[in-house]
C-alpha cells in the first residue's frame, strides 16, 4: 500500500505495506523509502516499530500482530522530520481451533518445586525477547522440518476440563532423531534444558526475531555459533513436557509470539 501526503511529494516517502491483511498472530512487512536526510520512524498499535536500513535509502521493519488484536483497519504511522505518512494494515477476524486433552495430573498441576523452576526460566526467556541486533536472516524463510504440522499456532487448549492454554508455537510430527533445520541465519543464544521446553534452543535472526526449537533429543550446535539458513541445529526428541516425540517451535518479534507460518510466507 502507497500513500503519500503533504506538500513536498519530490521527497515523498513511500510506504509499502506487505500482505495489506493480517489475523491475529500475524507478521507482516513495512518497507520506507526516504530522501535520506532524516531519520524516519514508525508507530503501530501505541507501539514504536524499529526500522532497519537494507539497502540505499529504504528502511525496513518486521511487524508483529498480536493474538489477542481485535478485527479492524489500522493505521501506521511514519514520520521523518517535517514529513507524515499513514498506511494502514486490516486484521481479519479468525477463530482458532478448541481442543480438549485429558492428561496426567501432573502434567497439569505442577508442584512447587516444579512451579518455582518454570518461573525461574519464564524470567530467563523473559530478558531475551527485548534485546534486538541487526539483521542476520537472508532471504525466506523456511520450515524446520519436512514434516506435517500436528498443532497450529493459536491452537486453544483444554486440559481436563480445568486449565485453559493458548497453543504459541507450532508443532511439526517427527520420530526421534529427525533433523532440525534453522529457519534462516542467525546466531545461537540459547542452548539449555528446561522445564518445559526440554532441550531448548534459541537463535538471534536480528530484529528482534528469534526462533525457539523445543524438546529436542540433541543440539547439534553449540551456544554462540553463527548458523546458516537450513543448517541442521539439532534432533526431534521428546524432552521436557512433552506426550511424545515432535518438534514445538515458536517465533518472537519484539516480545510478542507470532504464526511461524505467517513468516514462512513473507516475500523478503
């Protein structure tokens, strides 16, 4: 979407936005295009959105739509010194799929022990998702496996009858041992095991993405490595809390989850 306003349309900036529709959980893309004399900015739902320079005098921004972001038109707005634009992006309404599970007691009430670990980790993970370095992706992204997904982002679940969880991540069938590909290039920040997740790693794309592989049997790279699009990184396995063997991953964009397959279908 194009929409230049104001006086000065020889320095116009031009904004394009891409898909113009999202649902909820979405990602899309904001591209800027200035003059280059000024630094430009941009504001999304209250929020401001970081804007990277890719290339000559275009900027770029990954934009996350939160799960919870009610149907509507909305406006983005963009400004560089005395210059003002608006675009807008549309969230379609979308209903997530309910299902209901019964597990293990266990597996639903933890104990204190267990509660007092998870919130320890909760507040690891929670210092990672505002740090934001430059870009390290190239080009698409892509599925980290070859395999069916079992359960969708969004994915709202029951379990016996009592605790209600919305499904954040994506998971994707495979036996133990199945390889793990990353996504795009990127740094490796995490490597631990952890309550949940199991054998848990984390990769820094820049921008304020990072990728989650969870419940992996084996890393295949270690903390700090600088990784490839498509590099093994690790092995499906079925540590941590999980019913069986299969690969949970998740993707955060400035703090906030979003649908992985919504980023796999990102024209970049």
């Amino acid at each position: 979407m194009l929409v230049q306003l104001g006086p000065d349309t020889a320095h116009a900036l031009n904004v394009t936005v891409n898909p113009k529709e999202v649902i909820p959980g979405d990602v899309f893309i904001l591209k800027v295009e200035t003059d280059g004399t000024r630094p430009a900015e941009a504001e999304f739902l209250g929020s401001k959105i970081p804007l990277y320079p890719v290339k000559g005098n275009q900027l770029l921004a990954m934009v996350p739509v939160d799960i919870d972001t009610a149907p509507a038109k909305y406006t983005i707005n963009i400004t560089a010194g005395e210059q003002r634009q608006t675009a807008a992006i549309t969230v379609n309404s979308h209903e997530f799929r309910t299902i209901k599970l019964t597990l293990p007691e266990g597996k639903v009430t933890l104990s204190p022990e267990d509660e007092a670990r998870a919130v320890r980790e909760a507040e690891l993970l929670n210092k990672i998702w505002p740090e934001s370095t430059t870009p390290a992706w190239n080009g698409r992204f892509i599925s980290p496996t070859n395999s069916e997904i079992s359960t969708a982002f969004g994915v709202k679940r029951i379990m016996n009858e009592k605790k209600t969880s919305v499904h954040k991540g994506t998971d994707f069938r495979g036996a133990t041992g199945t390889p793990v590909k990353a996504i795009n290039a990127g740094t490796v920040i995490l490597t631990e095991d952890l309550f949940f997740g199991g054998n848990t790693l984390i990769v820094d794309h820049g921008m304020g993405l990072y990728s989650i592989y969870m419940h992996l049997s084996e890393f295949s790279v270690s903390k700090g490595d600088k990784i490839l699009k498509s590099q093994i990184i690790g092995l499906i396995g079925s540590t941590g809390r999980a019913s069986g063997p299969h690969l949970h991953m998740s993707v955060r964009l400035n703090g906030l989850s979003i649908n992985a397959e919504s980023l796999f279908k990102l024209e970049l």
